[in-house]
C-alpha cells in the first residue's frame, strides 16, 4: 500500500512541477494507451487501457472525466495495467435516465471488468469516484487488493447527514426534475463555483482545463469520441465471470 501511494503522490508532484502549479491543459495519455467504449450492466462506459502488470482502476471525481488521471496513469502503467473509465453519464460514456445510485455504478465498474477478463484489481479513486469504488468494494471484496480514497467522504460512513445539512454542499440534494434544465448551457458557470470554492488555489486549476470538463459536461447524452490516439472499438459483456 506504501508504495501505490508514494507513486500517486510522486505522479501528482510530476503533474504539477511543484506543490503549487498544475500543468496547462489537460494531458493526453500515454501514446501507448487504446480506448474502448464497452457494454456494462445496461449502459456503456468510456475507458482508457494501458500498460502492463497487475491492474489498477481509477475513478474520478465530480467536475472531471478518466481524462484527470493522464499524469498518474503514465506512472503506473510501467508496471501495472491501468484501468480508467468514465463513470456512467460522464464524460464519453453513455448518459442514461437512470442508475446512478452508487451500487449501480460500482456494478458498471464490476462488469466492465469481467468483459476485460480482469479479475483482483487495486482501486484508485477520487472525490463521488470514492463513492463508486466503495460500494465496488463493500459488493466484491475479494476482488480489491489495495483501495486508495482520495478528497471525500463516502455516504454511511461518519456524520453523513450532517455533511448533507452542510450549505456549502447543497448540491449533494440538488435535484428534481427542473435541475438538468437550470445548468443547461451555463455548465461552465455551475463548475466553476466548485472549481473556485473547493480547490485550496483556484489559480491552480487552469482555464484550459475548465474548458475541457465544460465543454464535456455539457454533451446532451449518449456519444462516441471525436478522435482518440486509438480507434474506439465497442465490447460487450462476457457471460463466463458475470456476478
């Protein structure tokens, strides 16, 4: 566990140069990486493949995509197959009406697995991204080697309610059926309150970036990549290890 860690933190550290500078833009993947959208428990997911070894996925958190592991992925992947997806509705994954209940997702990440054939993994993840692996991990917990948690509190676990009670995080009970129509075409505006508000120095997040996860945030619904360094290609399920 003390050395997954120290490759996260010394990936972070090599992704920012020094503890307070990000890089400009958003990083592409390693050229060796491929790309599949793959069938999983009723929708399809984006995923991004790489490397070699024993397999490590990562989940991401609110306000990003798969595309916020770039610099860590290039790290891991010299000894480990790196795994990172786009959570349901998400990013390149497909956005269906319904699901998004964490023990859905975390099965969207247990059949994506079996369709890869993957079996043990270690589990990387960051921010609602906690939320997905621990319900992966509480379902399957013979399949998790390792399990690193990252920026968030996971619901059940300590004070929830008063978390949930919390104004700052009044988006955590943001819903109903108008919520979609009220950041229609202001994505940017909606995000950048988190990216202002949370981050310890807004500065550190660049206008590249916010452009990036906008712009993704505010596709309509289900969809393909435009270009990849690799021809996305469409899986579906395995039937051999289904859970």
């Amino acid at each position: 566990m003390r050395t997954l860690v120290a490759i996260i933190l010394a990936a972070l550290m090599l992704s920012t140069g020094n503890p307070t500078r990000v890089w400009a833009g958003v990083p592409p993947y390693p050229a060796g990486f491929k790309t599949e959208t793959i069938a999983t428990n009723g929708t399809k997911l984006f995923v991004r493949i790489g490397g070699q070894g024993p397999a490590v996925v990562l989940l991401h958190g609110y306000g990003e995509t798969g595309d916020m592991w770039a610099p860590l992925a290039a790290r891991l992947a010299r000894d480990h197959t790196v795994i990172a997806p786009d959570l349901r509705g998400m990013g390149l994954s497909d956005h269906p009406t319904g699901g998004y209940d964490k023990k859905t997702q975390g099965r969207d990440i247990s059949g994506l697995l079996d369709v890869l054939n993957v079996g043990k993994v270690d589990l990387v993840t960051h921010d609602i991204g906690n939320m997905v692996g621990f319900a992966f991990a509480e379902e399957q917990p013979d399949r998790v080697k390792k399990f690193v948690l990252m920026d968030a509190p996971v619901p059940g676990v300590g004070p929830w309610e008063e978390i949930l009670k919390n104004p700052l995080l009044w988006h955590f009970r943001f819903g109903g059926p108008d919520m979609e129509r009220l950041v229609q075409g202001r994505e940017r505006i909606y995000l950048d309150r988190f990216w202002n508000e949370f981050s310890a120095d807004p500065k550190n997040f660049d206008e590249a970036s916010r452009e990036h996860y906008a712009e993704l945030y505010a596709l309509p619904g289900p969809c393909t990549p435009a270009s990849s360094s690799s021809t996305p290609s469409t899986r579906t399920p395995s039937t051999t290890r289904r859970s």
